[in-house]
C-alpha cells in the first residue's frame, strides 16, 4: 500500500503537531509502526528523534505513575516491584508520560517528617550512580527532634531510613528481657553489639 500526498501530508501533521505515539498512527493506518516507519523512509521522510521516542505506547496510568514514585516517594525499583515489571521499563513510562525523575538532593530532602514516621517503618532513598552519600543532616534532623533513625545500603541505588527506637537503657532491657540476643537488639537500633552491653553494664554499675 503506497501513501497518497494528501495522506502522507496528513502523517507530517500528526507527527509534528500532536503527541500522538507512532504505534497509534500506524494502528489508525491499519499497519504496523515498523511498516508505516518503511513507507515514511521510501517517501523520504524524516522521523525527529521525538517522535521515535514517542512510539513507545504506556502500559500504565500517569496517575499510577505519580501516586506511586511522587506521592509515595517510592524508588524506580520499588515501583517495577510493586507493578510486578522492570525498571526498565518504568524508566520508559516515566519517558513517555513526561515524568521527571528525582534527584539526589531531592531524595534526601523531600522525605517523611520523623516524627510522623512509626517506630520501625523505613522509607527509600535513591543513590545517584550509587554512590552512599553521608547522611548526616538528616541525622542531625532526628537527633533535633529527640528520634532515632537508621540508614543503609538496599542496593547499588537504593538506601533504606528506618525510624527505630531511641537506645537507651530501658529500651534495651525492655528487648533483653524479651529474649532479643545482644546482637539483635544492636541490628534492630543499627548500633554495635559493643555499645548495647555497655549500655546494659553501665546502668548496673
């Protein structure tokens, strides 16, 4: 099937003026995007780099997007989990529906209110390029705020806060007693087996 001019000038104002996703033009055409991608090269037509970025059809909601790595603040990866796909995937969603990604400095800083935040629920913190950056204003922030938190590594991009208990005697007994080893309890306040017992020794001398 050849294109008309009247056809093919119907083409250039769609790839030019609208958003529509090549795989959309090609199935109003009732052709495949590879196929109508061939008979736009023959006519000699050239297709800009966004329209070849814009082929690319979502498979989900902007809105489900959104709510998720905005709202929830949750990482590209924990997203692809929680929509049981690949972060590649989401990467090519978050391309096609325009969503920007966060920065690092936005990771850090646009996190939960502590305060808000109960005793052993964590959030995600992205790492650009992976790399484990200090963290130190944000403990600073809870120490401010008389909380504790915990930080560290998930993976190559993602590092894990936790909210966990203030490390004090009490609380360290209160887990002791509990049966909690020495070293569950430092794992659980992301201290040292070292510091609990002197915690403990301490109070008992």
């Amino acid at each position: 099937m050849e294109f008309s001019e009247t056809k093919l000038g119907e083409i250039e104002r769609l790839l030019q003026d609208t958003d529509l996703p090549i795989a959309v033009i090609a199935a109003k055409l009732g052709i495949s995007r590879q196929a109508l991608y061939e008979r736009l090269r023959l006519a000699g037509i050239e297709i800009g780099k966004r329209q070849r970025a814009n082929a690319y059809t979502p498979l989900f909601h902007r809105r489900v997007l959104m709510k998720h790595y905005h709202e929830q603040r949750m990482s590209i990866e924990a997203v692809a989990s929680k929509l049981d796909t690949t972060v590649g995937q989401i990467r090519r969603e978050f391309e096609a529906h325009g969503i920007e990604t966060r920065s690092t400095a936005e990771s850090l800083t646009k996190h939960p209110s502590f305060s808000e935040m109960r005793i052993g629920e964590s959030y995600e913190i992205e790492l650009k390029h992976g790399v484990m950056l200090t963290f130190s204003h944000l403990y600073r922030q809870a120490k401010t705020q008389n909380l504790r938190i915990m930080i560290r590594r998930k993976d190559s991009k993602t590092a894990i806060l936790t909210r966990t208990p203030l490390l004090t005697y009490e609380n360290v007994l209160k887990y002791r007693m509990k049966g909690m080893t020495l070293d569950g309890i430092a794992d659980m306040f992301g201290s040292s087996r070292r510091t609990v017992s002197r915690i403990l020794k301490e109070k008992k001398e």
